[in-house]
C-alpha cells in the first residue's frame, strides 16, 4: 500500500484535462494510485458470492466442464492449453481466448457479446490505455454505430463498446501495481460510455484469477482463486463479466439508446416514470475520477413542455444529506440566481454496498470503504457552465447574478459551501435580471438555521483551486488551532478565484491559454496548506497584485479594476483568518447573519458598478461601428456610377460627414443599468487607481 500522493494540477482542474496531458500515461498511473490506493477493499468472501444467482448456476458450469475435455481435464484438475510457466503474456493470450469463446458460445451469450482481441505484439511491463483482450456488448446501452465512428474518427471511442476489460499476465512478470492497469481501462470506460454505475475486470495469471470491481467507492477485490483447482467460481467470474444482462455487468439501464438516439429514463417519487430525449448523447459535464460522486449532467427536453431541462446525476455518502432536500425546502420560493428543481429519484437501496453485496456497518476499516447513494435530479435549465462564455459581459452578469443567488440562500438558511467554475451557470438567452447567472450543485450545502456538524471548514469539500485561505488551511486543523468555521464570505471568496480563473486563463472565449497561467497552476498543484499560503499574498503580501499583468488584454480595463475591487473587499476577510480567532472566539451564527447583509450589498455594488461601466463601453463602440457603416453606405451611394452623362464626382469624408444628420443631436444618451437599479453610480468617470507591481 503506497503513500497518498498529492494530486496533479490536471486532476484539479476537473473536466478532461488529464487525458489530453501531454505528459502521458505515467502521470495518469500515478492520479490513479493517489485516488485510489487507499481505497483497495479486500473482501475474503467476494469469491463465493460474486453473481451468485444472478448467472448460470454450479450444475450448469460443471456440465460445461464434461462438454469440454479439450479445454479443461478433469481428471489432471488443470486447464489443458493454459502452459504452466509460461515466458511472455502473449503465451496465454490465445488459451484463454479459447476458453472464453467457448463460455460465450455455449452460455448462448454470442447474440450481444464477443471477444475483443486486440494487438498482442510484446508489451512487457508497459502501461498500456487499451486491454489486449476485452468483452465487447451491444445493443440499446452501448453506443449507435454512426456515434460510434465518429468517436473512434478523433481517437475518443475505443471503449465505447466494452463491456468488461480483462488484464492477462504470466507470473514472471507481474507488476508492482497491477491494479492501476485494470484502473486505467475501468476509467475509460466511466469517461466514454457515461451510464455506468460500476465496472468489472478479471486479473488473469497462468494460475489465478482475481475480480475486480470499481465503482464511486474505490475498489473491491476478491483473492486470488485457482483456475485449475476450482474451475466452477473460475467461469462463474467470466459468465458474471459476460452478462448479457447490462444491468449485472454494472451499467445504468436507465439510460438507452433507440437508433441514433439517446434517452434517460427518470423514475420520480411524484411524477411517476418520465423518459427524456437527451440533447446531445454526450453530457455536458462528467467527473474525471472513479472514486468520486461521479457528476453527470445531461441536457434534454420536457417530452410534456418541449422545455429545455438539466439532468444531474451524483453519487453521494450516505452520511451525507442529501442535495434534494434543500432543493426541496427552497422548490417554492423561486429564489433568482439559484437552481430550480423539476423532479428527482433517489432510491435508498441503489447504492455502492448493495452493488458489493457488503454491510456498511459492518466493516470494521471504514476510511477504506464509504457506500454511496444513487441520485437523478431534472431542473429547469440553467444554462451553460460559466467557461463557455461567448462575451465579456455574459461572465459579468453571470458571477453577478449567482453571487445574488448565494446571498438569496443564505438568506433561506442554506449555505452552498462549493463554489467553483463547474457550479456557476451562464443564464438562458433572454433571462431577466437574476436569472443571467445560476449557482447550482447543492451537494455539500449546509443548514445555517440548525445545529449541523458540517458548519467547520474542511477543506476535503470542494475543489481545491477555487477554496478559500480559512478552508484550505484546515488541512492542518489541531485542538490548539482551530480553523475558523466555513462561513458566506469563504464561498465569496471561491466567486472571487472564479473570476480570476477566467480574465487571468482566457484570451477570449473558447481561448485557453496555453501554457496556463503558473499562478492559477499553483493554485491547484500544490498542497492544500501551502496553496493557502499562496492564495494568501494576493491578499496580504508586501506588494498587490499586477492586475495589468495577470488579467488578459480580451478582458481589459474593467476586469482589471473589478478584480482589485474585489480583492480589497476580501482583504479583512483573509487578514482575520490569518490573524486566528479572536480572545471572543470566532463570530456566532448570529453576528455572521447581521454582518452579511452589508457585505452582500457591497459587493453586488462592485459588479453593479462594473457593469454599467461595461455597457457603456459596449454602447460607444456600437454607436461608433454603426457611425462607420453609415460613411461606407453614404460614400458608397455618393461614389457609384451614374447613368448620365458626364466626369463622376468624388467627395471627400469631410462631406461625407457633413450630409449625415444624427436623430436629436445634442440629446444625453441614456444607458439602462444591468442590476435594474435606478440609482445613479457615484463617481463614474473617475479615473482607475494605479496598481502596483505584485
């Protein structure tokens, strides 16, 4: 068992940005033993129990064996073709075929599975991202065939149709990590298929199988069983892998496919069973990791309204409230800026310790094995996450309005506590003020109006780049020095490291820059007390931030000046934090709730400020677009041939300028604040403080 390694910066990052990392599969071996090693569950009776009723029984696995003397002999107890020391892994590779092929056939499993065999020259001891040999499905779970080509074109589809991934090694050349081979291909199978609650995998040897599963949890494993000495728990492994029932080999049956089609069925408490066409057979957001709460966030349409919705599927700690009930609490309140549930299923016993055929409450290493909860909730559609943002001010408007949905929580007595750039939405076209930005993922949500042992800082929730200095330096909590309790200005201070994320890392939209700035690397690839060490000069360092370097030319003056407004904002927040509790202890409940109102008005001040400042710039710069184009169609029209008779005159822009006439000269043109305030913003035209140098 290795020691937790840190994890990289990609992981951080979230989405898919550890796939497409240019440093290859030896970073991605080392993701997986960091998530993963402490989370290996060995469970001594997993043998015997493994798909036990849910597969051909005992009899008619032994009957097989009497059908097939050629490949197994009864009566040396010994697989006939399987050698016993073999030299390479590819000395195995066609015996076990064989034996498989066999199993498929003779189980009727040939109509929707069939054996992949894949390249099979000599790759001893090399981490590989596609199995040598793997049980392929089809029908309505796996992918269409022109879904298929299309993915299998840009090199993203190679385990689209895997049902199980298997890994064969001769003894002699066993790695240390084994595991993390199987890991590999049971990610890629999370990653591309999208409908899997868990994966299965055998780890074959010239003597032993080993089972595997990975699901949200970790891993579970059985021993090693001998393949000759009991053939019966040895086949019952491949028939359970093999399963022409989807729904035993660990895929989420819910979700289907119906010609080049893909739906999701969601069976609601209230509603009844609602089945969804999917907008695209892709989600628009999946987590990168196994042991996770696994993400999925699907669009689709209302089959009853047409509507545009949002699917979001999570699996949560059981310990855990869960997500539907603040959503449940806040359905009727219609709070702007805040997601707004439609209907949702969640069922108590589809969990990861049913899935294991475990007792939770039994297991004695519980750090080693936590159960999960399946949960599908349909909301009305956000939106789009805040990254793929197409204008300066849709990123305004949208960290405006979801701060104004925080503050609208708290208000309710939730706070979010997991602010980051996968939780911010960008509003549907033509939402009014409030519903231009949405905050959503209320899976870590706390109740401020109860007594709730989640009211400390821990900074195991939430993604660590955007965290605030208090949750971060949790990771280093003792009895002598306790670290603040996670309170609204934490998650403020997540909105704020959103907004860095996004003027410091992008050009313009959809434009990433490459290589990403080091600052926000740091942010994410280092330790969670140092990373708060970081964050913390931003705040209180010998010398500010260099916004005018930090900040990308796309997003300019105004950006430069909210990001040092906002950070002034934070500045007594941080200092406090570093300061430790005061001889009173750290503000009540209470004082927080007073102390609040002020702080959120504040800040909505800043965006507010901001963004009539953005809309003027954006009304001169139509107005002078609209100027030039009315001289082009002028001179145009002036300049072009005539039919008389007679030299074609050429005027110059001077009298261009002085035929047009502008509607009112000399009115005050009047510009509309975004926030729907009459108020007037003080000081306006005021020039923009100096930044110093970071």
């Amino acid at each position: 068992m290795t020691a937790v390694l840190q994890p990289r910066e990609d992981q951080v990052f979230g989405d898919h940005d550890l796939q497409a990392s240019s440093e290859g599969i030896e970073d991605e071996t080392t993701a997986l033993r960091a998530e993963l090693s402490n989370y290996i569950y060995l469970y001594e009776e997993y043998h015997r129990k493994a798909f036990v009723g849910r597969v051909p029984g005992d009899d008619a696995i032994r009957l097989f064996l009497q059908d097939h003397p050629d490949l197994y002999d009864s009566s040396m107890r010994r697989w006939t073709n399987i050698p016993e020391s073999p030299e390479l892994n590819r000395d195995l590779y066609i015996p076990f075929c064989q034996i498989i092929q066999a199993i498929i056939h003779d189980f009727n499993y040939s109509g929707t599975r069939s054996l992949f065999q894949g390249r099979w020259q000599e790759e001893e001891n090399q981490w590989k991202t596609l199995p040598h040999i793997m049980i392929q499905g089809s029908g309505k779970n796996y992918c269409s065939k022109s879904y298929q080509i299309s993915r299998l074109l840009d090199n993203s589809g190679d385990h689209l149709q895997c049902a199980s991934p298997l890994e064969i090694r001769a003894r002699c050349k066993l790695f240390v990590y084994d595991w993390v081979q199987l890991a590999m291909y049971a990610r890629q199978c999370f990653l591309q298929q999208h409908n899997r609650k868990a994966v299965y995998s055998l780890f074959l040897t010239e003597s032993d199988v080993t089972l595997y599963m990975f699901d949200r949890s970790g891993v579970q494993i059985s021993i090693p069983v001998n393949i000759h000495q009991d053939p019966v728990t040895f086949i019952r492994f491949i028939l359970g892998i093999a399963s022409p029932d989807d729904e035993v080999i660990g895929f989420n049956t819910n979700i289907y496919w119906e010609g080049e089609t893909r739906y999701l069925k969601v069976v609601d408490s209230n509603e009844g069973e609602i089945t969804y066409e999917l907008s695209d057979p892709c989600p628009i957001f999946s987590r990168y990791f196994i042991r996770s709460r696994g993400t999925t966030c699907w669009k689709a349409i209302d089959p009853k309204t047409g509507d545009a919705v949002l699917i979001k599927e999570a699996w949560r700690t059981t310990m855990r409230m869960s997500e539907t009930e603040f959503l449940e609490e806040i359905k009727n309140l219609a709070l702007p800026g805040v997601v707004q549930m439609l209907a949702f299923q969640a069922d108590e016993n589809d969990t990861t310790a049913k899935m294991r055929g475990v007792d939770p409450d039994s297991l004695t290493h519980s750090r080693v094995f936590r159960s999960r909860s399946f949960t599908r909730i349909v909301f009305v559609d956000g939106g789009r996450p805040i990254v793929e943002f197409d204008s300066k001010g849709e990123v305004l408007y949208a960290l405006r309005d979801a701060i104004a949905g925080h503050r609208n929580l708290w208000q309710a007595g939730i706070l979010h506590k997991d602010v980051s750039r996968n939780n911010i939405l960008i509003g549907c076209p033509d939402r009014p003020v409030g519903f231009r930005g949405v905050l959503i993922d209320l899976d870590f949500a706390m109740w401020t109006t109860r007594k709730d042992k989640s009211w400390g800082s821990d900074f195991r929730t939430g993604t660590q780049v955007f965290q605030s200095v208090n949750v971060l330096k949790s990771s280093r909590k003792n009895k002598k020095s306790k670290s603040a309790p996670h309170s609204y200005l934490d998650d403020l201070e997540s909105f704020y490291y959103v907004l860095c994320w996004i003027c410091f890392g992008y050009s313009a939209p959809g434009e990433r820059l490459d290589p990403f700035p080091e600052v926000l690397r740091d942010w994410a690839g280092k330790d969670p007390f140092t990373c708060a060490a970081i964050k913390g000069l931003m705040f209180l360092g010998p010398n500010e931030p260099d916004f005018e370097e930090l900040v990308t030319d796309y997003f300019g003056l105004i950006f430069r000046n909210l990001c040092d407004r906002f950070r002034a904002f934070l500045v007594p927040h941080v200092r406090r934090i570093k300061a430790g509790p005061p001889s009173g202890g750290w503000p009540t409940i209470e004082q927080l709730k007073r102390d609040a109102v002020g702080h959120y008005q504040a800040l909505l001040n800043i965006f507010d400020e901001a963004i009539v400042r953005y809309e003027q710039d954006e009304a001169i710069e139509d107005m002078a677009s609209n100027f030039q184009k009315s001289i082009i169609n002028v001179r145009s029209s002036i300049n072009s041939p005539q039919s008389v008779s007679g030299p074609v005159s050429r005027v110059s822009d001077a009298s261009v300028l002085s035929s047009l006439a502008l509607d009112n000269p000399g009115e005050p043109v009047v510009y509309k604040r975004a926030c729907g305030s009459s108020e007037d913003v003080e000081n306006e035209n005021r020039e923009p403080k100096k930044l110093r140098t970071f």
